[in-house]
C-alpha cells in the first residue's frame, strides 16, 4: 500500500488545502501520515473529527518547530528560520521511524511549496517527492522568474526591489507591484529574507520533484498554466466536496451562525471575514464597524481573537448595541457553508487564495481587502481579469473610509453585472473537478502516480 507523508506550511491557509488532499488520497485507498508542527497539531486535533470514510488511513502526527511553546509564531522570519534548522531533522527521525517499523513504510513526500526543505529530506532518505502550492499559479511565478527578476535587475540577492517597476508576466496574468511581490510585504529585512528563501526553496524544489501540484484550475488561470506548462492543475480540491465539514481549523467554527442566515432574505447579508493573519490598527477597525453600519444592510462579520494590534478588540461607541438587530459578530465560521448560504449578498474579504476559491465555487460577488503576499494578485485577478468584484480606495492618509465602504457595498449589490460574472466562473471551476474534467483527470493520474512503487536503491 502506498503511505504518503503530507507536510504544510504551518499556516491555517496552508494546513486546510493539504489536509483536503490528505482526506482525498485517503478517501482512495492511499495511507497518509500529516505531519503538523507541535503547536498546530494540537490546535487542529483540538476541531479535528476523523471520518469514517478515511478507514483508520488518515494519522495526524507532530513534530517540532524547533521554538519554545511560549514563542510568537506569527513572527514569521523567526518561525522560519526555526523550521529550517530544526524541521528537516525531525522528518527524517519520523521517517526513519516508520520504515523501521516495517508495516507500512513511506513511499512518497508531498511537501507545501512553503516546507520546500521536505523534498530534501526525501532525495535524502530515497522516497519519491511531490509538491503541492495551495494557492494561484500568478502567486508561484515570482518564486519561479527570482533568477531573471535578479538578471533584469528588478530586485537584488535578497528580494528587495531595486526598480520600482510593474512585472508583467502576461497580459493574461496578473501584473505585480515590486512592492507586493510575495517576500516583500513584511517590513523588516529578516521576515523578508526568510521568506525570500523560501521562494528561493520552492523554485529549486520544483526542479527536483516529478509532480508539482497547484490547488487551481485551467479555467481559472489559463494563461498561467500554459506558461508554467510543468505545474498541474488539481484543484479546487475543495469544490467536489463544498458543503462537507472542513476540518483543519486553528478555531472552533460557531455553528450558530448559519441558523441566523436562516433569519435573513435572500443575498441581503454582507459577510465579512480576513482570515487567520490579517491585522488591522484601531483607527481602521472602526472605520470598517462604521462602514458596515452606514450600509444599512445585514451583516455577519468574523472577529478573530488577536485581530487587532491592541490587545483586546474595541468596537466604536455604540455600535453594538445600534447594530444587533441586523448584525452578527463571531469569531470564526464555517465558511465554506456560510458562502453557499443563499442569504449572503457578498464577500468581504482579505482576498486569501482559500477564501477567493471558496467564494468562485458558490458564486459570490467579492469586496477586496488584501492584506499580503498574494492577496494581491488574488485581488487582480478578482477586479480586473474575472470581474466579480471590487477593490477600495485608500484616502490622502491611507486609510479606506466608512464613506467608501458604504460606497462600494452599495455599487456590488445593486449592480447585477458582479453576481453574473461571479456565477459563470462559479460554473467554470466546478466543471474542472467533475468527472472527465481536467482537474479531475489531474488528480487521479497523480494519485495513481502515488501508488506506483519506486524501484529500491542499490
């Protein structure tokens, strides 16, 4: 039997897509061993309810990051370099582990693009590697075009932008700000050189891996896949299976919250939510808790903890009480039903490439709000190429106003344009994950790729 170690990022926008893979490998007959991070495992097992239709072949296991349990791990260049130090060693100890034992021994790696180091440990201990990138194809070109970006001289040996000078890889694909490319959001030169490496990481990677995998599809960025012929199409993976329960969740969803959509019209609830990682300082939140009461209209708003740069969230004077009878704050939901809710109008969002896929595959018209690294070509791809949504204007002092809040809600909803476009590219992404579909015939040529035994090592 074929036994696969899967290994995220340890991100919540990277441990849901691959536990999707992980769930659907072992939903065909595939062993799978899913290697978290000390810390995340326990966050994900905490949510976590093995299916029955898994058959005892899904094993969540743990390793460390190599940090101290009271550490931030939202300091991502510290985290980083932690993982590269410590990660590799530790995999191939499991590794070593489960071949010793003798039953089931690993025959494959499937590493996130973001744990690249994994394909090394697996040359290393002679198992046969594939990667995953959980998001767009536009968000793995810059990691893959770092030689030419440094030959052109648009950013130097760390990453760093020397010209300011828009990328255009096609007239099809998003073009990329030097200021928006994935390693150069963070604002300090050591996040930004940790992250430079792991682009650095992902692009020789994928020139040591026979499979890599891309949680996309053709219909969705044709121009990207035919230039970047060697990444295959499997996804979304989370399209054939939408209204399942998703596992993998840093948080507990509040369930409740689906019962109060019951309450409301058709399309006349905003639904707001900007993932695991975004934060806003006070003056924009409450901007944002203005805006959305200017609106007039329904909302459900998710508030994770930490999701302000003040310790506790603080919503402007009043607003709660003036808002509860059409308004609903949690602090984290089961998205994937609340967007195929019939009640929800839009899609306020940080534009994740998780979040923009939930939102194609129910048809929704989005808001867009990126935060980083790909969000932005995510954002592009939203506005300018697919156009089911919006972005917003920042003001003289960068801020995005209550007005222009109002503003933009208004013009979504009420121009029909933006829920038709969204619903022909909701058709578009389904038909790639149905039987005969390209994304389908993916998957499967590479699951059965998985299961074909590597000859051994003289």
């Amino acid at each position: 039997m074929a036994h696969v170690i899967v290994i995220p990022y340890p991100a919540q926008g990277h441990v849901i897509p691959l536990i999707e893979l992980g769930q659907r490998l072992a939903n065909e007959g595939v062993r799978v061993t899913f290697v978290n991070t000390e810390v995340n495992h326990k966050l994900v097992t905490s949510t976590w309810t093995e299916q029955e239709s898994f058959k005892g072949l899904m094993n969540m296991v743990s390793i460390p990051d190599g940090l101290d349990s009271w550490e931030d791990r939202s300091e991502v260049g510290k985290l980083t370099e932690s993982i590269m130090k410590t990660m590799p060693g530790k995999l191939e100890e499991l590794i070593e582990m489960i071949n010793n034992e003798g039953t089931h021994k690993v025959t494959c790696v499937i590493a996130d693009g973001c744990a690249a180091w994994a394909i090394r440990v697996a040359k290393k201990t002679g198992t046969k590697s594939a990667i995953f990138w959980p998001s767009s194809v536009a968000s793995l070109a810059p990691a893959l075009s770092i030689t030419k970006l440094i030959d052109y001289g648009i950013i130097d040996n760390n990453g760093l932008p020397i010209k300011d000078q828009t990328i255009v890889v096609s007239q099809t694909m998003p073009p990329i700000k030097p200021s928006n490319l994935p390693w150069a959001f963070v604002g300090d030169m050591e996040t930004t050189k940790a992250v430079f490496k792991i682009s650095v990481d992902v692009a020789e990677a994928a020139t040591m891996t026979e499979w890599v995998t891309c949680n996309s599809a053709n219909d969705l960025e044709p121009d990207a896949f035919s230039i970047y012929s060697k990444i295959v199409p499997i996804g979304p993976l989370l399209a054939s299976n939408r209204l399942a329960d998703q596992t993998g969740h840093f948080w507990q969803e509040d369930f409740t919250c689906l019962k109060w959509l019951d309450q409301n019209p058709v399309c006349s609830v905003i639904y707001i939510a900007f993932g695991s990682f975004t934060l806003f300082d006070q003056r924009q939140f409450e901007e944002l808790a203005l805006g959305l009461e200017l609106s007039n209209k329904p909302f459900l708003w998710v508030v994770r903890p930490g999701m302000t740069k003040e310790s506790t969230v603080s919503y402007p004077d009043g607003f709660i009480e003036r808002t509860r009878a059409r308004g609903r704050i949690v602090s984290w939901a089961p998205q994937q039903k609340v967007l195929a809710h019939p009640s929800v109008a839009c899609f306020l969002s940080h534009c994740g490439w998780n979040s923009t896929l939930e939102g194609v595959i129910n048809g929704v018209p989005f808001l867009c709000w990126p935060y980083s690294s790909d969000q932005f070509s995510n954002q592009t791809y939203i506005c300018d190429i697919w156009k089911n949504g919006l972005g917003f204007d920042k003001d003289e002092t960068g801020y995005i106003t209550r007005e222009e809040i109002k503003g933009k809600l208004e013009h979504l909803v009420s121009d029909k344009t933006f829920r038709g476009n969204a619903m022909d590219l909701k058709g578009k992404a389904l038909v790639n994950v149905e039987e005969g579909g390209s994304s389908y015939k993916n998957l499967s040529n590479f699951i059965d790729w998985i299961k074909i035994k590597m000859p051994a090592r003289d």
